[in-house]
C-alpha cells in the first residue's frame, strides 16, 4: 500500500472513497459541515435520521451525493466530541482501515488524519493513521488449492488536509507505513506453519533483510557454532529436534560509531510440544506462535532499516524447536549456561527462559545503552493480564516506565509487574544454581526472576506477550504485537 499526504477540499476530492469523520454531537465537525454545505443540508439531513450509530468506529457509506466529486462517501463515527481520545481516533481509522481492504478501488481519500486528538501531535496523527489503515489490508496468503480470483483493497491512500501538511506530518505518515510493514512480516512469520517457518527459515528470513537493507549485517550460528560459543542451556532445548537449532544476531548501526547500542532479544521456539513435560494436545497447533517474540524483533528491524532511523540497533534470537525423543532433555537434568551458571530442568515446559538466559548472557559483549526481551513466555501472564495488554517487568523502573508510556502512545499496551528479590527464592534447587521453575504462585514473575539472574551488568526489560502475541478462535492470528511499542520506543530514542 501506498500512503501519501496532501492538501484538498473534501468535496471536490475525485476519488473512489472519500472517509469523512463526523462527531456524534451537535456539531459533526469541520469536514462533515463542508461535505452538508456542498450537499445544501444533504448530508445533515441524513445524520439527523440517527442512520450512523454515535460509537466511534461506527460507519455509514452513501453514495451519489449531489455536491460532491467522490463516487462514495463513508461517514465514520468519532464518538462525542467531548469523549474524544485516543482510543475513539483509533477505533475509527480501524474501522476506515477495514472498509478499505474490502473496497474495489484503487485510491481513497481519508480526511481524519488532522482531527486534534488531545495532548497528540501532528507527526503521531499521521503515524497512526498510516499504521491502522496499512495494517487492517494485510492479508496472508493462504496455500489453497484454488485462489481467490478476485482482489480487494485499495492501493493507493491519501491523508487529506484542509491546509498544506506538515514535515512532521508527511513523516509520521511514512513512519506509520514502516511500521505497518514490519508488522506485516512479523504476523506472517507467527501464522506460517511450523513445517516451514522453522529456525533455519528464521535464519534465512534474517539474511533476506539483510540483503533487502545494507545497513544490516547479518550472522546465523548453526549448532557448532552454538556450540563453541558456549550456550549450553539453548541446546539442552533444542537436543530433542532433528530440526537444527540457529542463532541470529543482527546488527543496524544507523546511529553514532560509539553510541551504545540497544538490544532486542527475541524468544524462537518455532514450534513448542513442551518437550518430554508434553503439553496437552488441544490447541498445541497454536504452539507455532511460540517464535512470535523472535517475529517481532524481525518486523521491528524491517522498519528502523526502512526508515534508517539514527540509532544502534542489536538483535538477537535463539531459535529452536522443543521436541520429545530419546535424546530430549528431561526433567531433573542439569545443564550449564553460558554464564556458567547451573540449571536443574524440573519442567522442559519452561524452555523459553533456558534459551534466552544464553542469548542475555551474550549480550553482554555489545555493551548496550538497554536490552529488551520479547517472549510468549508463561500462561501465567493471560490469567494476570487477558490478551489486551502485555506483561513488563524490569530490573530498572526508569526503562519500564518508558516502555509503559509508549505503549500507551502506541496503542500498544504493557502493564509492570513486580521484581522483588523475595520471589527469587522459589528458584532455589537442591543440585544446581537454580531451577528453571517456581512452582504455580507468580508463575510470570518467577519466570522472570529467573532471565533478571543473566541481566545484571545492563538496564534490561521483559516483555511476556504470552497473551498480545496472536489471537485465538474464528480471528485466530498472529497480531504482530508487540512491534508497534517497540518501533514507538527505538523512534523515540532515535529521535531525541
């Protein structure tokens, strides 16, 4: 999808579509009065018929309205003017967004992108709108044996203005589209099967950004080179596949030579059986989204590469299977870290941590300004917070409260849990360092107490999108979640 902005007159716009925003209120707003004064009282007449519902995201098409160049109007509800926030903004460009993937056409007009959302500027109006809007047309191509002939969605979107956009404005469009991109690749690497997207399609897909973006070197570790490195805990979890394990490190140096850089750390279990600790067998087809934390740090790349944001940027993700055989780690087993630190494995289950307390402990050599991981870590995390908001925990407030406050800015929510020393204690294990779980109590905060052991030389933050990471039941799919925090958190660190 292309995204542009520009300056126009809404009723004299030619067009396919031309989306109009009206105020459930007395007064619908500035660009629903123009499109009623070149209707003469046309198009008041219409809301006064209570046809568009007063929710935000709520919508009304009218098409043939004398006074107007557009063949169709869609007419999407703000909600009351008085109620008017983020969240009604976004609701109407999704609902916009939506409308548009369905549509028959080549170009619409999307005249929202300059309603004053309180306390927002210009530059995430754009970014917004560019985001929801290119993302509601992602579609993923599924392997049938017949395709759908027939194509919908709009190619072309044009954010309309009543005065000539802004720098800021046209940048946070293109910063909005970026994004959307990146998402775009993260959600289809979560929704391809497990058969194909396994850690050497990780590695490859790595590689393919690589020599898409030549700001970004790659390097994939195979087993001997997991090996030598000296990951112990990562292969005791992938000993049980005959699909080999990699490790990707990606490097983008868009900022200064000597500026630390950030890392991004990316949970890869490509598909999750629970190893020898088998899980139950409903839903475990759902367990190809285990690589989802792995798929955002990807997507988040896709977009700071296409954008060539100043920053330093580190990305690191063990990828494995976690299968039972005869060879599988079990239970009771202990093995060795990279930090050297020991582990008894009580639960294979719980493999997500032994893979990324490796790749934290590696880390280390990059000297990072933060460290950020992503991971569909615990159940835990769904009991404590549903799937509308991901879990944050932290071993420095400072960070966690920058990832809160753009999360809530990127409509991409986390919410902080507690790190206190006292949960440490249910790591104890009679005959190794640590146990690689806690028991039921806390299961998400044990969860990261145990990575907290392998994150003590560098400011880092969790992140269990356990619950963010994809959608179940008729709108099963990956969501792309949490790159949209993510891309707002290095933007706005690339940025000031």
């Amino acid at each position: 999808m292309e995204v542009s902005t520009k300056a126009l007159v809404p009723e004299k716009q030619k067009t396919a579509c031309l989306v109009v925003g009206v105020f459930a209120d007395k007064d619908p707003g500035p660009q629903a009065n123009r499109l009623n004064d070149a209707t003469d009282g046309q198009l008041g007449r219409i809301l006064a018929r209570g046809d568009l519902e007063a929710r935000a995201g709520a919508s009304l098409l009218l098409s043939g309205l004398n006074g107007v160049a557009a063949e169709r109007v869609l007419l999407v509800s703000m909600g009351k003017g008085e109620e008017f926030n983020d969240k009604a903004y976004r609701n109407a460009l999704s609902a916009t967004g939506r409308f548009l993937a369905s549509l028959k056409a080549d170009e619409a007009v999307v005249a929202l992108a300059d309603i004053a959302v309180p306390n927002r500027d210009l530059a995430w109006h754009t970014r917004t709108a560019a985001q929801l809007i290119a993302d509601a047309a992602y579609k993923y191509d599924v392997p049938r044996a017949k395709k759908e002939e027939e194509t919908r969605g709009v190619a072309r979107v044009v954010l309309g203005f009543a005065l000539k956009p802004t720098a800021d404005a046209t940048r946070g469009a293109a910063q909005g589209l970026a994004l959307a991109n990146g998402m775009s690749l993260t959600r289809t690497l979560g929704n391809l099967p497990a058969n194909v997207c396994t850690p050497t399609y990780l590695g490859e897909t790595a590689k393919k950004l690589g020599k898409a973006h030549k700001s970004v070197k790659v390097e994939v570790f195979d087993k001997a080179g997991i090996e030598k490195i000296g990951m112990g805990s990562f292969l005791s979890v992938a000993q049980g596949s005959v699909q080999p394990p990699r490790f990707i490190v990606l490097k983008y140096n868009g900022g200064k030579a000597k500026t630390k850089p950030v890392v991004l750390v990316g949970k890869g279990v490509t598909f999750d059986t629970g190893g020898i600790s088998l899980k139950p067998g409903e839903g475990m087809d759902e367990m190809k989204y285990d690589m989802c934390g792995a798929a955002s740090v990807l997507g988040t790349f896709q977009a700071v590469a296409e954008l060539d944001l100043p920053i330093n940027l580190v990305g690191l993700i063990p990828a494995t299977e976690n299968m039972p055989s005869g060879i599988a780690t079990k239970p009771g087993d202990v093995v060795t870290s990279l930090s050297g630190q020991t582990i008894e494995i009580l639960n294979t289950d719980a493999e997500g941590r032994l893979i990324l307390c490796d790749a934290l402990t590696y880390a280390e050599r990059f000297d990072p300004a933060c460290v950020v991981d992503i991971a569909t870590l615990t159940g835990a995390c769904i009991i404590a917070l549903g799937h509308h908001t991901s879990g944050l925990l932290a071993n420095d407030d400072e960070l966690a409260r920058e990832l809160q406050d753009t999360g809530v800015s990127a409509g991409d929510r986390a919410w902080q849990l507690p790190l206190f020393d006292e949960y440490q204690e249910q790591l104890k294990s009679n005959f190794a360092d640590m146990a690689n779980i806690g028991g039921r109590p806390a299961g998400t905060i044990t969860a990261a107490c145990f990575l907290a052991r392998y994150t003590k030389k560098y400011k880092w933050a969790h992140l269990d999108v356990a619950g963010t990471a994809w959608k179940s039941g008729a709108e099963k799919g990956a969501t792309g979640r949490p790159v949209p925090l993510l891309f707002n958190f290095i933007l706005q660190r690339a940025t000031h």
